[in-house]
C-alpha cells in the first residue's frame, strides 16, 4: 500500500478545486431547472398563454419549490379569462415565495383579479393540456404537508380543465377544508353531488360543513308585488346573489358565521342602497325584512327616428340602453340621458321622467357639424345652438395659431374650422381674441348634416390697430433688411471699383513700359552712331527718359498690384457679409399680431412722460 502525505497548501488546493467543482454541477443544475421557467416567461411575453401554462406546468415538475411557474401560469389563466384559478394560483405564488418582498407584477395581477372577481371565462376559452392525474397527485401531497393555498389551487386547474368530471370538484373542496374555507368547500361538495358523485363519505362532510354555516332570508317591503328587486350580499370581499327558494323569496345559504355582512339592493324602479347585517351565528336561519324606497318605472320611446342618421343610446340605472323605435325601454324613473350619435359626434340630452311614458325625439339631437370660414387664428369660438323644443347646446373651441397673413391688413386668418358636435338649429357665434376684440356671427344649422358659414373678421374693433403695428412693422422690417444688406453691397462695390482702378494702373503700367522699351531701342541706335557733342546730348536726355518711364512703369504696376488686392478683399469679403445677413434677416422675429399690444403698450408709456413733462 502507497501512503502519499499531503502538505496542508496541498490539501487546502485539493478541498478548493472539489469545492469549485461541486458549486459548479450545483449551479448547472439550477440553470437546467430555470431553463423551463425561462421558456414559460418567453411564452407569456409573446402572449402565448396555453404553452406559458405547460411549460411553467413542466418547471414546477422538475422544480416543486420554484415560485416563478405559479406567477407564469396566473398571469396566463388570467389572460384566457380563468380569473378564479388565476387568483388561486397567486395565493400559491405567496405560499412558495414564503416573503414579503414586493413583486410589481404580482400585486398588478392581484388589482385586476379583484375587480374582476367570480367573473366566468368565456365558454369558447381556450384551455392547456396538462396531466390532471399528475394534478391531482399535486392536490394530495400539498394537502398532506400543508401547502393548502397550492392544493387550491391545483385542484382549480383541475376543475377547469375537467369542469363535467364530479372528482374534479371533490378535489376543489378537499383543498378548501384545507385553507378553512367551510362555504367554498360546501359549494365544491354540492357541485361534485350535481354531477353524479355518490360518495356517502362527501354527504357527511357535508353534513358536517353546514352545521358551522349559516343562511339569511330576506324580505323586501315598500315595493309593487310585480317588482322585482336584485339583492347581493357582500361577505369578506366575495360578492354572493341572493338565491330564489322553494317559496320564491330571496336567501343567502351557507354563510360564513361571525363574519361582518353588507346587503345590496337595488333593481328596477328601486331606490340603490347598502344595509350593513350583523354577523351570523353558526347553524343560524336568520329572516330578515327590509324596506326598500320605490322611485317608480318609466317606459322611454322614440317618437321618430332614421337609424342612418344617428344611433341612441338610453344611460339608466341599469346601465347603457339602445334605444330604437321597435325596442322601447322601460327603466327606474330617476336621472336619465339620452345620446345620439353620428359621424359628427355626441349629443347628451337631459331626461326628466314624468308619468309613465317618456317620448324623446332624436332628430332634435342629432349632432351637425359647422365649417367656419374667415376666424382668426388664435381666436377662442363659443357656439350657443337652440334648437326645436328647447333643445340648448353650447360648445368652447379653440382656434389654432397658424394661419394665412393678410398682406393689407396684417391679420392672420386661421384655414376653415369645423366644429362637431353641434345640434339643428340658430347658432350664436362669439369670437375673441387678445387683439383683435370680439364680434358675433349666426348661422342656420340644418341637423345631422355639413354646414358652412363666413365671418367677417374686418369689422372687429381692433383690426385698424392691427394695421397699423402692420405698416409701422413692414417699414422698421424693409430698414432692417436695408441695413444688414448695407456691408455686403459696400464691400462688393469696393471690390468692383478697386478692379476698375486695378485695370487703369495695369493699362498705364502697360504703356509706361512700352515707351522704356522704345526709348531704350532709340538709345541703342544712336549709341551706334556719330561721336558728336549733340548725339551725346541726345543719348544723355533717351537715358533719362528711359529712367523716368521705367520708374513710372514699376510704381504703376505696384500700384496695379496693390488695388488688384483690394479688390479680392471687397469681393471676398462680400460673400459672407451677404449670407451673414441673410441668417440675420431669416432669424428676426415674425409678424405676430401680438406686436400690435406692445405698440400700444409703448404708445401709452410715452404718452404718460410727456404728461409727466
């Protein structure tokens, strides 16, 4: 046998290395385990929400502690309109999560479930496939270790995906004793009897589970013998209907005692109200009679009507009514309003029920639409229509800033306004605007139809006061230009009179060397001539005048050279000068008519120093 002996850095080395390799297939297998959960999220962001269900479904079979596939599977089942089991499966997201960290999403989802709780999935829902057998294994080993919130829900997905089976719903109330929920699991045993389940073990359980529960049956006093009242009961969030029994009245059975109730009633030609009711005891039968306040029906009918023209829409107690000329409707004679609508939006018209029969005319109502021509632009409009049987709408509008400028007058005129919304009838039409004043224009409004009308805008009062800013800005503009212009004309005509002289002393340097030329040959010939005193005199004078001309011929050429630089400055210089004052031109204020105030802001100032003087 070999003994090896390790130095303690080597056996420190050795427990690092089998330390990295165990985190190592410990993280591995975290990351296989995540991998389905994964998969489930990226289903659910594509809203797929019958694979989100199966894989997360996966995920909690191969990771039965994971918390994310209850969130994937309630956000899906709540998508697909499964709003009881989507809830369910919340509590268990709660349960497996065993924290009170905050979680966004889940505590959006539960918001949404809450208002639209014991809401019924639609019957073509599409459903997952899963293993209800696997499922209900689920139930039974949640139930035995106590997990009840996982055991509920599990047994809702049963239920939902075998909903005609009876075992279904055994397991539904098997899980509800677990959470000491006594009335769910009535309900659940009732359901599973419903369906064919004979178990006699279910029958004492029920037995049992009634005994702790209560009823409430209610009476309704104050209210026709042909009224029908609606009554619902308000118990620990859940919103229970009164049911009918055997002798036709209204009861709440298997209520859950000591617990705090609210008694809702309403229905047709009754008066809303909340009734607070004291908690139950257990095994209770309790009778109660409650007086409701009567405010009467009233049948709402159309007298004439052209479904091509506009819809009507009946807002009642009990809700948004079409109302047509065939189809009548009889509501609680309280606040109501009728709505007609087109292409050229809503009309609301007050109601004021008196008697039994109310007879309203759309076509009164009917909303036109009115094109104004001729607003000014950053005018605010009221329209004030009065139509037939004292019909009254009256609209606010605002008029857009853009518009076309009048060159004469210095108005902006805003393009043609339409107005929706508006009724048959006189319309009064008042304009105002910060400068210009107000005015007033009427139009005859034919209903349900396009109208057009004209506004003079010239006979406001402060469009003479527009003008004149107008004028006094068109002049200060026109100098403005001029002045910003000014260098680069300056500059360019320096440039252009500096080429002309240029060309002069060219010209001139030109000749100049011409005649020192000519000299010089006259003096060459002569120099080759006779030795006489005059020849020498004249040679001496061609000498001089050679000097001169060609002393004249390098001043005018330096002098050319010098201008011709002068006039590349001017030139050069003329290009930026000109786009720098275009930029400065394009970058001025435009003509607003708003400038017309501040004229006479200034007016006024000067007005009260010469006063002052």
């Amino acid at each position: 046998m070999v003994v090896v002996n390790f130095s303690r850095p080597t056996l420190w080395l050795l427990a690092c290395l089998l330390g990295t390799a165990t985190w190592g297939a410990q993280g591995t297998a975290q990351a296989a385990d995540d991998k389905p959960a994964q998969r489930a999220e990226q289903h659910l962001a594509k809203e797929e929400w019958t694979l989100a269900i199966e894989v997360a479904d996966s995920a909690q079979t191969q990771s039965p502690t994971a918390s994310r596939p209850f969130l994937v599977k309630a956000l899906a089942y709540e998508q697909l309109g499964h709003v009881e089991v989507a809830a369910a499966l919340l509590d268990a997201y709660d349960e497996a999560r065993g924290d009170k960290r905050p979680d966004s999403r889940r505590a959006e989802a539960r918001d949404r479930l809450h208002q639209a709780a014991k809401a019924a999935a639609p019957p073509d829902s599409p459903k997952p496939i899963l293993d209800t057998e696997l499922l209900a294994t689920r139930v039974g080993e949640a139930t035995g270790s106590g997990q009840c919130a996982l055991a509920r829900a599990t047994a809702l997905e049963v239920a939902t995906l075998e909903p005609n089976q009876a075992d279904s719903y055994r397991l539904v109330g098997n899980a509800a004793r677990c959470a000491d929920q006594k009335r769910a699991a009535v309900a659940a045993y009732r359901r599973y009897q419903a369906l064919g389940g004979t178990d006699s073990r279910v029958e004492m359980l029920l037995s049992n589970l009634s005994s702790a529960l209560a009823s409430l049956t209610v009476t309704v006093v104050g209210v026709p013998e042909d009224a029908e009242p609606t009554l619902h009961l308000e118990l620990q969030g859940e919103r229970i209907p009164a049911a009918l029994n055997d002798a036709g009245g209204l009861y709440f059975p298997d209520l859950t005692a000591a617990q705090e109730m609210t008694l809702h009633i309403g229905g047709r030609g009754i008066e809303p109200a909340q009734h607070p009711v004291a908690g139950l005891s257990p095994g209770e039968r309790r009778m109660q009679e409650l007086t409701a306040d009567w405010i009467g029906v009233v049948r709402v009918e159309l007298t004439r009507h052209d479904p091509k023209m506009a819809s009507v829409m009946l807002n009642a107690p009990e809700g948004a009514l079409q109302l047509t000329l065939d189809e009548p409707q009889t509501v609680t004679a309280a606040e109501l309003s009728a709505v007609v609508s087109n292409e050229f939006g809503s009309v609301t018209a007050e109601l004021w029920p008196e008697g039994d029969v109310l007879r309203f005319d759309p076509m009164i109502w009917t909303p036109s639409q009115l094109t104004v021509v001729g607003l000014p632009a950053d005018s605010g409009v009221r329209i004030f229509m009065e139509g037939a049987e004292g019909a009254f709408v009256e609209e606010t509008y605002e008029v857009p800033a853009a518009g076309d400028l009048d060159e004469e007058r210095g108005v902006i005129v805003a393009p043609p306004q339409k107005f929706d919304g508006l009724i048959g009838g006189n319309a009064g039409i008042f304009i105002t605007h910060p400068v210009l004043g107000s005015g007033t224009a009427g139009a005859a409004l034919e209903a349900g139809s396009v109208n057009a009308t004209t506004y003079r805008w010239d006979t406001m009062s402060g469009v003479d006061r527009v003008q004149g800013a107008w004028d006094r800005w068109k002049a200060a503009d026109r100098l403005y230009r001029q002045n910003e212009r000014m260098p680069a004309w300056l500059s360019l005509g320096i440039g252009i009179g500096s080429a002309i002289a240029a060309g002069a002393l060219w010209a001139g340097a030109i000749v100049q060397g011409n005649e020192a030329s000519d000299l010089k040959y006259r003096a060459q010939e002569l120099t080759g001539g006779s030795e006489s005193t005059t020849a020498s005199d004249v040679l001496q004078g061609l000498q001089t005048e050679h000097t001169q001309a060609i002393a004249a011929h390098r001043g005018l050429l330096a002098a050319a050279i010098a201008t011709s630089s002068t006039t590349l400055v001017g030139v050069g210089l003329s290009f930026p000068l000109r786009s720098r004052a275009r930029q400065r031109i394009k970058s001025r204020p435009r003509w607003e008519m708003s400038l017309a105030l501040e004229d006479a802001t200034a007016e006024g100032a000067d007005a009260a120093k010469e006063e002052e003087k």
